[in-house]
C-alpha cells in the first residue's frame, strides 16, 4: 500500500478530473488522502463513494505543509511505507507512481524524490536546485543583469547535466514528492511555521542531510506552473514571508552547510 495527499482550495472541476484519469493509470494498491481547505464543502462530492479515496474538510487552511502533515501523520500510523504529496495542478500519463516507488525500494539511503516535471507544452521545468542563498532569490526574481544571471541559473539550476541523469540534489520541488515515511519519522514532517512557499525547500534540506534527495527523470509529470508569486501582490507577501523564515532558520549570509552541500552535489558531475 502506498498513500498519496492532495490539499485543494477552490480547485477547478478539470483539475479534480486530470487527478482522476492520471490516478486510472497507477497499478499499485493506494489510498488517496484529499486534504480540502476551501471555505465550503462542495468538492466533497466528487470524492464521496469512491474506494479508497479519504476527504477531509479542513476549512481552516493552515497551509500545503500544515495541511500535508495531517495525510503523512495517518501514513506513519499506518505503517505506510511510502507517501506521495501531489499538487492538484499535475497530471500524469504513465505509472509514474509504481516506478518510483520501485526505486526507492531497491535504493534504501533514498529518503526522498521528484520526477521530470514538464510545462504543459513538453518543455523541462529546472526544479532541482542547491542551496540558496538570499542574493540566489534576488537574482532569480530579477533575471538581470542577463550576463550574471545566465551563468547563476545555470548551475543554481543544475541546467548543464545530462538530461537523463539520476542524481541527488539539496533542493527538490514539492509539487510532485515521494517520501519515504521511515525517514519522515527520523527528520520530521513539514515545517508549519512555512504558509506556502519554501516548505519543500526545508524538508529537502533536512531529509539531505541524512539521505538521498534523488532527482528521477526517468518518468515525466506535468505541471501547470503559474508563478503565481510574481503576479499576485498577496501571494509575493507570502513568498517573501516564507523566504525569510527560511533564511531565519538556516542563516542568510553565515551558513554553514550552504558551500559545503553545494560542492559535493556539482562534484557528482566531474
């Protein structure tokens, strides 16, 4: 058994049915966890009579991570081996599920990992990344000057490895995580301190220092990526909010791990 959480709010009818048809293609037993943090209950009614499938009402909307908690914390009840967190705006169309779950069983220092994540249109989306630093955020908002920026993203991004390569990165997107739940017990859960924004930066961080955070392009999602924080004054607070309680947390300018986790993830390309 593998269980997997999705946490809506105000999620669209054709959201909820790419969630439905790429779920068609998983041939592993699972059970879904759907975490809904609209004001209403009015999407109960696609998920209610189906097998498998447990809605939560949680109208309090304490955030992706807080909200992701309650799922994973019935997984380690459970005795779950693995828990997948799956954004509402991804679809699949493949087994992605049962192949990476596949990995992760046959690699045991693996505690955590994310597909190849696709645009719409087919194009990669350069989620793996290493550690920021403040001036990282900075750069990556401003895209400018173009001279210092397209050497940055370049290796911030990991954009020069070999498309196809498996490789272990500090960073990994949330949007589409396996977890190991044996692991999530050792390094803990979400940090709910984070609304929205960098929560998966920081379980990433924490899950590397004890394990393989493993970037598996061998099978492909895709994701509706919006930047919503770039276009939206409310969502830029909260960005900016989260950004710096993350650097609160693990330092802005004195970080003691930042180089030193960096080097050995570039060195695994030389």
């Amino acid at each position: 058994m593998v269980n997997l959480s999705i946490v809506l709010y105000n999620t669209s009818k054709q959201d909820i049915e790419n969630i439905f048809s790429s779920l068609d293609y998983v041939k592993s037993l699972f059970k879904l966890y759907v975490i809904d943090n609209s004001p209403d209950d009015l999407l109960r009614s696609y998920f209610i009579n189906k097998p498998l499938i447990i809605y939560i009402h949680n109208p309090s909307n304490p955030g992706f991570g807080a909200s992701h908690n309650i799922a994973l914390e019935q997984s380690i009840n459970e005795g779950v081996d693995f828990h997948f967190v799956i954004n509402p705006d991804v679809y699949f169309k493949e087994d992605v599920i049962s192949r990476m779950v596949n990995y992760m069983m046959h690699h045991s220092d693996v505690g955590m990992m994310m597909p190849e994540i696709l645009n719409l249109d087919g194009s990669i989306q350069s989620l793996p990344k290493l550690l920021p630093s403040p001036l990282s955020i900075v750069l990556r908002k401003l895209q400018k000057p173009k001279f210092i920026y397209e050497k940055f993203i370049d290796n911030y991004e990991l954009r020069s490895v070999e498309k196809n390569t498996i490789y272990s990165a500090p960073i990994l997107s949330g949007c589409f995580t396996l977890f190991r739940v044996s692991a999530l017990k050792e390094i803990g859960l979400y940090d709910d301190n984070f609304f929205m924004y960098f929560e998966d930066w920081d379980i990433s961080r924490r899950m590397h220092r004890k394990y393989k955070t493993v970037y598996f392009p061998e099978v492909s999602i895709f994701h509706g990526y919006e930047s919503g924080a770039n276009k939206n004054k409310r969502l830029f607070a909260i960005f900016i909010r989260s950004a710096r309680t993350y650097f609160n947390k693990w330092g802005w300018i004195f970080d003691k791990d930042r180089n030193k986790v960096n080097k050995k993830t570039l060195n695994q390309f030389k």
